[in-house]
C-alpha cells in the first residue's frame, strides 16, 4: 500500500478540464492565448474600465513559435470577444481580415477601438519570469493612465493571470489519488474499475446526468473533427506544404473493403486519427485530450470501439 494522503493534497482534476473544444494547432499556444485575450477583454469593459487603445505582447515560446501555432489570431480573435470553444473555425479568416483591413477591433464584441495589428500586437524577443508562455496586455484609458495584466498560458489551453488568487480546484473527492500507482491501489482496495472510480468522482463537481451530457458533447466534437478531416484536402498551413493525407487514405481503404472490416481495423484506426490531427494542424475544432498534440488518439480508439466492437453503446462510449 502506498503512503496515506490528506485529501488536501490532492489537486482534483475533472474530466471537464481535461477534455476542452477548442480549435488547433495548440492548446498552449492557441487555445491559451484566445482564452487569456479574451478575459483581459471582459475585464476591461466589465469593470468600466473603457480603453482608447489595447496592445498585446507575446513573449518567450509565444513569440518564438507564436506565427506558426497561431498565437497572434488567437489574441486578436480573443480580444474581439472570441472562444475556442464557440468561435466558428470557417469564420476566422474572415474576422481576422476586417481587422487588418478596418485597423478597428471590437473589443469582445462590444466596443469598438481603433486596432494597428502592427503597432499593437508585438512579438517580444525575451521572456517573462514565471513562465515560458508570457503574455502581457495593456488598456491604454481616456485619463492618459493605463492598465497592464500579465497573463501565463501553463498548459493544455488554462491559463493563470499574474497577482490573481488561484482558483482551488480541490474537492473531497470519494476515491483520490494523486499517481497512477494510486489509482491502481484504489482499483485493488474498492474493486472498482478505473471508469467507476473516476465516474464516483465526477459527482464532487455534478449531478450524474450532467456528466453525460458534458461526455456526449465530447464524443459529438471528436467524431465531428474525424469526418472533417477525412472530407478535407489539400495544403497544410505552415509552410511547409504538406498534402492532407485523411481523404485519400480514406478513399482507398473503402476501396479494399467494408469498413467493418476486421483485416482493416488498425489501418482505419490509423486513419481516424491521422484526420484529426490534420484537423488540428488546420486550426480545425478538435478537442484536447489532454492537449491538442495529443487530440487523435481518443477519437479514433472511440471511432474502432463503435464501429467494431459488437453491442457499443452509448453508455459505453462515456467509460
């Protein structure tokens, strides 16, 4: 048996924040940066603090990695009053040329200010003390004075404000465990499955039925960002012009046979999760899980378990 712990040691992780929609190609460098944009927007109009101007800056990773993961349309959608989890991924390029073409932002979506993408949105080349993924946005007021927040994309598309009271996230859980091993040990002394365990422990957050409606709202964006990357063609962005691969590879497995073919299984499996990850690289809707790196894999062992496995059911799909 492992060493007892206190319950207060434990930092509570829901399936809610492990799994977030969202769009690609990065949960810290997209995801992040958009959620932290668009707080410091909120903020700004909801405590009356009404700005002549705004300027954002990216530092370290952000600004060193932050064209190619999209960092800097992250900010100016999140700034516009944007969210990973609403903003319509077909849109984005529209939204954003108005921006650059007007110089004009609507700050989240309420007030209008006059918006340089130039002079207010800077790449940084040094980097902030408390984390690699800094950020800092600045409201310049009517008065001549200014408000300055400094934001920190920490991972897996959550962020922390500087001078902000974290957030407790802990929760007396029924079966804690802060390690895998713990996990395992809690398996062996309640004889529970790991999917009961974790399920008992939702209830420290919500009513049963509202965790279903939570996982089937997954389940729904992750076969979504399968069919949208199995459908598309074409240019990768980036650079380095790489062909989609999901539609044709898709193309030809049909070609060799059903899809319930069991000879076929890993090459489908292989397929679903290849779709979302050029999805991802797109700046497609995709869900972390827990990152957008790693944002294949579920979807695709989902997609095998309800077309393979005999007798899948939904229930199923939510352990």
């Amino acid at each position: 048996m492992g060493t007892p712990r206190s319950d207060d040691s434990i930092a509570a992780v829901s399936v809610t924040e492990l799994f977030t929609i969202g769009i690609g190609p990065s949960s810290s460098h997209t995801v992040g940066p958009m959620r932290a944009a668009k707080a410091f927007a909120v903020e700004m109009l909801d405590t009356g603090l009404i700005p002549d101007r705004v300027q954002a800056e990216l530092f370290g990773s952000l600004s060193l990695t932050g064209r190619g993961h999209h960092s800097d349309r992250a900010v100016l959608l999140g700034l516009a009053g944007e969210t990973p989890e609403r903003v319509d991924p077909d849109a984005i390029d529209g939204l954003l040329a108005n921006i650059h073409e007007t110089r004009q932002l609507m700050l989240d979506g309420r007030h209008p200010l006059p918006f340089d993408v130039e002079q207010d949105l800077l790449f940084r080349p040094g980097f902030l003390p408390a984390h690699p993924n800094g950020m800092v946005f600045t409201a310049f007021l009517p008065d001549g004075s200014s408000v300055v927040r400094r934001f920190y994309s920490i991972g897996g598309g959550a962020i922390r404000m500087e001078g902000a009271e974290a957030m407790r996230t802990n929760r007396r859980l029924a079966h804690p465990f802060a390690s895998g091993a713990e996990l395992l040990e809690r398996t062996d002394e309640t004889g529970l499955s790991i999917a009961q365990i974790v399920r008992t422990n939702e209830a420290a957050w919500r009513e049963d039925g509202e965790t279903d409606v939570f996982l089937d709202r997954v389940r729904d964006a992750m076969c979504a960002s399968i069919e949208r990357g199995c459908a598309a063609s074409g240019i990768l962005p980036g650079g380095l012009k790489v062909q989609r691969r999901a539609q044709a590879i898709r193309q030809k497995l049909l070609d060799r046979g059903p899809r319930t073919d069991p000879s076929l299984v890993f090459e489908w499996v292989s397929l679903w999760a290849l779709a979302v990850n050029e999805e991802n690289a797109a700046g497609g809707r995709v869900v972390t899980a827990p990152t957008n790196g790693a944002a294949g894999v579920i979807p695709a062992v989902l997609r095998y378990y309800e077309t393979f496995v005999h007798g899948a059911t939904r229930d199923g799909v939510r352990t």
